[in-house]
C-alpha cells in the first residue's frame, strides 16, 4: 500500500513540499502520497491525530505549528529539543517523534551545496524568533569564531542567546546579542537573514559595511527578497533559501523512508519553476 505523508499548515496552499517529496519518491522509487493539509488554527492537534489515525505515517509541519508540534511530540529527538520547535513528525505506534531538521538544511545548503566553511568565520544571524533557534544548534557545531544575534527587540536577542550560552561555551565560540545600531564598524563573514521580513518585503536595518569581502548573504526565505538585493549591491554572495528548503526536506525523506535522495537536481528543477 503506497504510505501517507503530509505538510501541514495555516496558509499551506503555497507551500512547495509536495512538489519536492514527488521528487524525491520519483528518483528513490519509494511509493508515497505527500499532500498538503490545511489545519484551523485552533486545530492543528486535531487535524494531525486524525491524518494519523486514517493510516499517515509522517509529517511536515510549518507555521504557525511548529511549537505546537513540539509540545505534541511525546518523543524529541536531535535538535528539536533545543530548537523548541518541530517541523517533522514520525508516527510509530503511539508514539509521535518530533524532529528539527531546518538547521540541517541549512548547513547543508551552506557547506555542501554552495562550498562556505563556517567554521573560524563570523557569523550575524538576523532576528530572533523560532527560525533562529532552529538553526543555532547546527551553526555551533561547525565552531565558527562568533555568532552575533541581533534583533529590533534586544531583549529577545539575549534570551536566544542565553538559551544556547552552553553549546556555545563548550564550541568556544562567542555567543552574544546585540542592537542594529550597535553592529557598526562590524563586519561579518556569513550574514543570515532568519527574519520575515522578506515575506513582507522589508529588510533589517543593516548598516552599509556589514559585509566582509567575500561575504555570503544568505536569506531563509526563497525568492528576491531585499535583503538579497541590498548584499548584492554591496558586493556580498546573495543567496536565496531555496536549497535549505530542499535539504530540510531530504532529512526529513531520510527520517521516514531510510534513503537519501539526491538534492541538487530538485533544488534546480525548484528554482526552474520559481
């Protein structure tokens, strides 16, 4: 019987799982359904049990459902712990296993996909929220000299940091928050856009010398964003998120099915199609 996969969100009709998990089962044979669930917002628990009640053996989760996933996990594995927040679901038995793999996808759109060491480099990591902590944990690991969160609200900025000050310790890595206005005369290596400010076609307020030579912009968000197009001006490797997208995806394919698909070809059928 072909297995049951979905995404599930609150708007999802956009999203672009299905076309990459079709992509995926094509190349590795497997036989699967991936489709795209729109859930109430007040009915994210309901809409998953009953999806894995009728037989569905995983699931994708985006927002706003992502900390909701986290707290309806009754097992938590890899990153999904630090992260507080779960955008894979594996259903074995009664138990609901949560795992985190954006910051995975990330690293390995970053190392693997575009050939960026991370580590002994200088890191701004834009914006606090829960795109933030799902990737902190995978960028402390590849020991870069510095993580510099900064944020509008500076307070949000320290508690990430606070939250992740013993993986950065033990890393030796220095950790800190800090203000947009307080980033001048500072320039990094790698600058991540974790915010969504792209989706609203906004930008942080970086300052124009943020970028050190041969800089990677890098934001989360797929498509031209202006944080792209204001690196791009200042001479920085703009990239867009398209190939975290596909990566977190292949971890997730690799959580359900135990294959590993290809990712570069279906990061350049997506971006074909974008």
């Amino acid at each position: 019987m072909t297995d049951k996969y979905a995404v599930i969100g609150n708007p999802v009709a956009h999203s672009k799982s299905p076309y990459i998990h079709a992509e995926f089962a094509r190349q590795s044979g497997q036989d699967i359904s991936y489709v795209a669930l729109l859930a109430p917002r007040d009915g994210m628990r309901a809409t998953m049990l009953a999806f894995r009640d009728a037989g569905g053996r995983g699931m994708n989760v985006t927002l706003p459902f992502k900390h909701e996933a986290w707290t309806s996990s009754t097992i938590r594995m890899g990153d999904a712990d630090a992260a507080g927040a779960v955008n894979t679901l594996l259903f074995r038995g009664d138990d609901i296993i949560g795992h985190n793999t954006d910051g995975i996808g990330l690293l390995r759109d970053i190392r693997d996909n575009l050939g960026c060491t991370v580590g002994g480099r200088r890191v701004l990591l834009m914006g606090a929220g829960g795109a933030s902590y799902g990737v902190m944990a995978p960028l402390l690991r590849e020991k870069p000299e510095c993580i510099i969160v900064a944020n509008r609200t500076l307070d949000r900025a320290q508690a990430l940091v606070a939250h992740f000050s013993q993986e950065a310790a033990a890393m030796a890595c220095i950790l800190a928050a800090s203000s947009y206005a307080a980033l001048a005369g500072q320039q990094f290596d790698i600058v991540i856009n974790a915010t969504s400010a792209g989706l609203t076609h906004e930008m942080p307020p970086l300052h124009d010398e943020c970028f050190a030579a041969g800089a990677l912009a890098y934001d989360m968000v797929y498509g031209t964003t202006p944080f792209l197009a204001f690196a791009q001006a200042r001479g920085a490797r703009a990239v867009d998120g398209t190939g975290m997208l596909v990566e977190q995806a292949a971890e997730s394919f690799f959580i359900w099915r135990g294959v590993r698909p290809a990712t570069r070809p279906v990061i350049a059928l997506l971006k074909q199609r974008m």
